[in-house]
C-alpha cells in the first residue's frame, strides 16, 4: 500500500494551513514521546500508521500553548478524497488511524459490509485505539454525511471510540444498543446450548437496564448512553446534562460488586442526586451574586432600583448561570467478594479511565470544564492509579471508603493544586485498611479531610446528616454529598472537614 491514508490526514492538515509539506513524514522525524500514549506503541502499529499518528501529535501540540485561542482540531476542514483509491480489499490491510481515515471514505453499503464480515477489526482498533487528540482531529475533518455513515454502520465504533463528541456517541451507542439487545433476543429464540443461552440471557439482562438507566428521572436532565461494550459482565457510562458544553463534568467511579447488570440504574441514580446536589450549590451561588446591597437612598429612588433590579437581575442571572454534567462511570468490569483481592482490575479500570478523561479534554478543546471525580471503594484505587499516571489532569478528586493503593502521596496525583480530599465514615470497615498499600486518610498522605459525620451547610445553615458506614456517602441530605458537590462546582472553599 502506498500510504493513501497517511497521505489524506497529512494534506488534509497542509491544506488547511496547519504547515508543512503534503508529504507523508517520516517516523523518524518526531520523537515517540510526542504521543504520549500506551496504546501507540509500536508493536501495534505499522510503520506508516505511526506516521500518521506522529504527524497529527505533533502538529496538534505545536498550538496547544496558545491560550485562548480555538483548539486546533476546530480549524480544519476535510478535503477531497477523490484521488485516494480505498476499496474493502485495502481497507481489510489498514490499521489504527489509518484504518479511521479509510473507513470514513467509503460509502454506505461498502462501510457495512465490511463491518460485517470484518468485526475483528472494530473489535482491535477499540481495543488499541489511537490517541484521543488524534480521534478528535480526524472526527473534526469529516463532514455531516461522513460521520452519518459511519455512525449508521459503525455504531459501535463511533459510540466508545474517545476523542468523538460525547453526544455524538450517545446517539451512535443507543443505536448500538437498541441493535444488540435485538439480535441477543432473536438469538434466544433459536436452539442452544445450556451455556450460551445462559451467556445470552445475561446480555439481554444487561442491556435492559441500561435501557432503563437511560430514562430520565422527574425533572431530571436528559441522559446520554457515552460507553458500551457489551462483552462479558459489559462497561457502560450514563452521562447526566451535557458534557460537551458543561462547565462542570463529576465523574462517579464504583467499587466492589458494581456491574453493569445490577448496579447501572442505581449508581445513575446516584449520579442524579450529585447532579441536583450541584445544581442546587450553583443556584445558591448565583442568588448571592445577584442579590442587590441595601443602601441609604430615598424612596422613590429605592422603587426604580428595585423595578430595574427585577427586571435585570433574572437575565444577569440566567447569563451567568454554569452548567453541569454528571457521569455514572462503571467503564471497568468491577470485582466482585471472590476477586477484590488483587489489583488487575483496578489496572485495567485505570487505563480505561484515563483514556475517557483525555477524550473529554481532547474534544472540549479550547473550552475545558472543570473536571472532579468522586471515587468509591475499590473504585478509588482505580482512580489513584488512574492519576498518579499523570497522563491527564484532573481538577479535583474525591475518594470515599477507600481502601487505598500503591501510591503513597497525593503529590503523586495528576490533581490541581490541594484538590484531593478523602472522606472516611464512622464503621466503614475499608477506611484505615491501607489493603492496597496506603491509607489515603492518613495526614502522611497530605490529602484534605473531607466532613462526612453531619454539619451544617456554609451558606444556607440547613443541617446536613453523618455518613455511617462502607454505603453512605451519596446519601442526599449528606454533609457528605453536599460536600462533593460544592467541590465539584469549584466551591471547596466552602466545604467542611472532618472537626467541623
């Protein structure tokens, strides 16, 4: 093959007046370290997909230090494709972003079948896939009836690929899971063994609830479906308001025997109380903001003030208001009593975290939120793994019921500033353990002691409830939840500690 692909993305990017030559790079011509990604080694890509991927890093990168300005993947515009000639035959040869940039120029009908007969391919790009910022590049360069099609015969691809705007993949994964939880019944309807009608049965199960976890509650924010893998127990997140366009994004990371099947719908729920906890928080702020101070004026100039207030203040308000998104992350097969002993799952669970949290700094560009993350039991030593791989940063990061990891300092956290807080209630059996090597809780950790035993709320007054136990943390009316989401609204100045 004579680099069709590697040529479209670089003269594509030429064209489009990033710099330098239509030529497809050398690898040599850019350090590796330009990716900064595990899943661009190169063992799993071919010479010329590492072109690809070094071209677009580097070129990306190059204006990631103008401040202000609109990211870079926001500049480009998709150029012709009629001088490459990919057919399914070449495409079946492709790999990694290679293999995006031919899929996105087949038609339809050729898209499909080749998703049909090739599913080991979407299985393998999914499974190493290129660096988000290069997903993002690449997605931002197709044009509307590109992203159609491949959202139509790659629902699965499109919907979990990180790097491709959350909302267009909750639209590609509901599709995705109307279409499996068709097929999985239609299976069952046909002769089987004992084993694969229970394998069967059990993804039916699965995906029902995450049918059902996508409904909204009563005047609750819509929800979006942005992972699915239906594989195994299955990964899936629900994500509460908008996450593209959100000011705040929470992410809720599970522990100990949070499945997909039995736990989507609740840990959703959960994630709503989080998100009308914040709301709440933000409306409060806002009501202060535009409160008027009382000052010695005469009365009739106190009445047009006032009129003038009334009829400004609702707009200043509304003008001013941030927004939120909340997602309920259960984007690892979580261990149940019989495998929470060992660390595999926590690894992998990292890995997966990291990579969702670099598609949403990958895909916001220009325009970041403000990113928390609030982590429960075993689902805290995912994210401490998660961040002291320092890959991505993170705004603040809450741990509850931890029972710690290997990394002995919150120093060692991809954290801002002191944003790191550890909440331990009273009989909660994980707390103080150290199981996984460190205790979080521990002043030698250096992380901020967050109130969970009850207290009363910094602006309002109202008192707030204690936390007892392993499963009491999100319980609304919480110090504890009203804390996590005056951090997560950037407000922790105002939570409580532990004394209070």
């Amino acid at each position: 093959m004579l680099f069709e692909a590697a040529a479209l993305v670089t003269a594509s990017l030429a064209l489009a007046g990033v710099g330098g030559t239509a030529a497809v790079p050398e690898y040599s011509a850019f350090g590796a370290s330009a990716l900064g990604s595990s899943a661009l080694r190169s063992s799993e890509f071919g010479a010329s997909d590492l072109g690809v991927q070094e071209a677009l890093a580097a070129r990306l990168s190059d204006h990631q230090g103008d401040v202000g300005s609109a990211p870079l993947w926001a500049q480009l515009e998709v150029q012709s494709a009629t001088s490459v000639d990919i057919d399914l035959t070449t495409l079946r040869s492709m790999t990694g972003p290679n293999l995006l940039v031919g899929m996105s120029q087949l038609p339809l009908a050729d898209l499909s079948t080749f998703a049909a007969d090739f599913p080991t391919h979407i299985d393998a790009l999914l499974a190493a896939p290129p660096q988000a910022a290069v997903v993002t590049a690449w997605w931002t360069m197709l044009d509307s009836s590109q992203r159609a099609t491949l959202t139509a015969a790659t629902p699965q691809l499109v919907g979990n690929l990180d790097g491709v705007p959350l909302a267009q993949r909750s639209r590609a994964n509901e599709s995705f899971l109307r279409d499996s939880l068709t097929e999985a019944e239609r299976a069952l309807d046909g002769v089987l063994s004992a084993d694969e009608r229970s394998r069967l049965s059990s993804r039916v199960a699965m995906l029902t609830q995450v049918a059902e976890a996508l409904h909204a509650s009563e005047d609750g924010p819509k929800r979006s479906l942005v992972l699915l893998d239906t594989r195994g127990s299955g990964r899936a997140a629900i994500a509460l308001g908008n996450p593209d366009t959100a000011d705040y994004i929470g992410y809720l990371v599970p522990g100990m025997n949070y499945q997909v099947e039995p736990q989507i719908v609740n840990w959703t729920t959960v994630a709503d109380d989080l998100y009308r906890e914040q709301a709440d928080v933000l409306a409060d702020s806002v009501a202060e903001r535009v409160t008027p101070e009382p000052t010695a004026v005469t009365a009739s100039v106190r009445l047009g003030v006032a009129s003038a207030a009334a009829s400004v203040a609702p707009l200043a308000a509304a003008a001013a208001s941030p927004t939120i998104a909340t997602i309920a992350w259960i984007g690892y097969e979580a261990p149940d009593l019989f495998s929470v002993g060992g660390l595999d799952r926590a690894e992998a669970g990292a890995d997966f975290l990291e990579t969702s949290w670099a598609g949403v700094r990958a895909t916001r560009g220009g325009d970041q939120p403000f990113v928390s993350v609030f982590a429960h039991s075993y689902g805290s030593t995912v994210a401490l793994l998660a961040l002291a791989n320092g890959s991505v940063e993170v705004d603040a990061l809450v741990v509850v019921g931890s029972p710690g990891s290997a990394i002995q300092s919150a120093a060692k956290l991809k954290v801002t500033g002191d944003n790191v807080f550890v909440g331990k209630a009273d009989w909660d059996p994980a707390v103080n353990s150290a199981f996984f090597g460190s205790d979080p809780g521990a002043a030698s950790y250096g992380a901020r002691v967050l109130g969970v035993r009850g207290g009363t709320d910094a602006r309002t007054g109202a008192t707030l409830a204690g936390s007892l136990g392993h499963n009491d943390y999100f319980t609304p009316g919480t110090e504890s939840l009203h804390n996590m989401a005056l951090i997560g609204t950037d407000n922790a100045e105002l939570a409580t500690d532990d004394i209070e």
